[in-house]
C-alpha cells in the first residue's frame, strides 16, 4: 500500500500540508487517493468523496461552508476531482495545467538543508514557516516540503495568497438555486461555475466544463437556455 501522502501540489501550484489531519480525515485521504490511483470515474469520485456522504469534512447536509472550502484536504480532494476530469476528457484544462505531474510526489529537507537551497539564513526560514509559506512535516526533526521550496519566493515572500483565486460572480437564478461563474480576464471565457442551492449547499465546479466552452463573460445572459442546462449539468453531477 502506498504512504500516507505529507503533502499535495495543486494544478495551481499550491503545496498543501497533510501531516496534521485527524484520524478521520487522514482515512478519507487514504480512500480517496487510492480511488484517484485507479482513475476512478470523475463523477462517482466528485458525487462520494468531494460532496457526498464520503467526506467527513462536510457540515450537515453535505454544505460546503468557507472553512470546509479553505481546509487542505478539502483542496486537496477538489483538485483530484479536477484532474480526474481533465484527465477523462469531462474538464478542460486551463493554460498549465498538468494532470500527468503526481501531485503526491514531494521530498523533505532540513531546515539547514532548506536554508543552503534558498541562499538564506536559518531564521528566514524559520519565519516562513511561521507565517505558513513554507509546507513542513509534523514532528522532529522539522523537515521542509521541496515543492513548497520551489514555490517560496524569498524576495516577496509576503505575497497575496488569494492572487491565483478566481472570483466568482452571481449570474442568474435558476430552479436549482443561484448560478454564480467566473471568467477569464484576458480571454472571456468560462473559467468554472457553481450553484448556491437554498439549503447554502454549494455544487459546482472550478474548471471549464467542455460542453459549455460557449458561454463567454461578454454576453453571459445572451442564451438563457444554455445558462439553465448548464445549471442541469451543475445538479445533476452533484
């Protein structure tokens, strides 16, 4: 059986710590990496272990609450999800985005060994770990992510952390609740939409769904037959 993954590289670049999860959450990750090893159908791995009954993290009614949607695992699970979909032909992938790279992979050096790297002194990385934007192991001696080094931007390590988050507007409502999407700044086009249902479940996904690469920013209330199918689609995959 593999290990226990430490840490997991985002299609985006973020490196998520997995080290300090509960029992629950560490036997979720365990299920659902093994899942994601065997490709499991995108649908089936988003429908029971993203938001169904599979994932502990979820408050009562399967909601996705801010905090659900900021903990790693929960990260960590919606990009399985995305790369499952891209990899299956069901999501486009964004410029960059590569399935293929093991997000599991990952090598852990010494705090010394960090700071030799970085160029650095051992209290730089120290504060860097402090503030979060280094990725570390649970235990001692403290060990640090290689991949959270390679993202760690020492001339401007207090960068936005929001800044690669996409910003999701509201578009219509619909049967199924309030259609909310983003769009690409440079080219118009659908990034990923959700539904806001009434319960304040939140369904959706963060990536291009092929079947409505049409629906662009410039006119997004142009074809509202288009806009309720894509909020069918959005139901009917939950």
């Amino acid at each position: 059986m593999r290990p226990l993954p430490s840490t997991y590289l985002t299609l985006d670049g973020e490196v998520l710590g997995l080290s300090r999860l509960d029992p629950s959450q560490r036997a979720l990750l365990a299920e659902a990496s093994a899942a994601f090893q065997r490709n499991m159908p995108w649908s089936e791995f988003a429908n029971h272990y993203v938001d169904g009954p599979g994932n502990p993290l979820l408050e009562v009614g399967f909601r996705v609450t801010r905090d659900v949607a900021r903990h790693p695992l929960f990260v960590a699970l919606r990009d399985m999800e995305d790369r499952l979909g891209i990899k299956q032909g069901r999501l486009k992938p964004r410029t960059g985005d590569d399935p293929a790279i093991d997000p599991f992979k990952d090598e852990f050096l010494t705090i010394a060994e960090a700071a030799e790297l970085k160029g650095v002194s051992l209290r730089a990385v120290y504060k860097a770990v402090d503030r979060g934007a280094l990725v570390t192991t649970d235990g001692r001696p403290t060990c640090v992510s290689v991949n959270s080094l390679h993202t760690w931007d020492v001339n401007a390590a207090r960068r936005d952390a929001g800044s690669m988050a996409h910003v999701f507007d509201p578009i219509c409502n619909t049967k199924h609740g309030k259609l909310f999407a983003s769009f690409d700044d440079k080219t118009g086009e659908l990034n990923g939409a959700y539904l806001r249902r009434p319960d304040g479940r939140r369904i959706g996904r963060t990536r291009p769904v092929h079947e409505f690469a049409d629906v662009s920013r410039d006119e997004p209330l142009a074809n509202e037959d288009r806009l309720r199918e894509l909020a069918d689609f959005l139901a009917r995959t939950a």
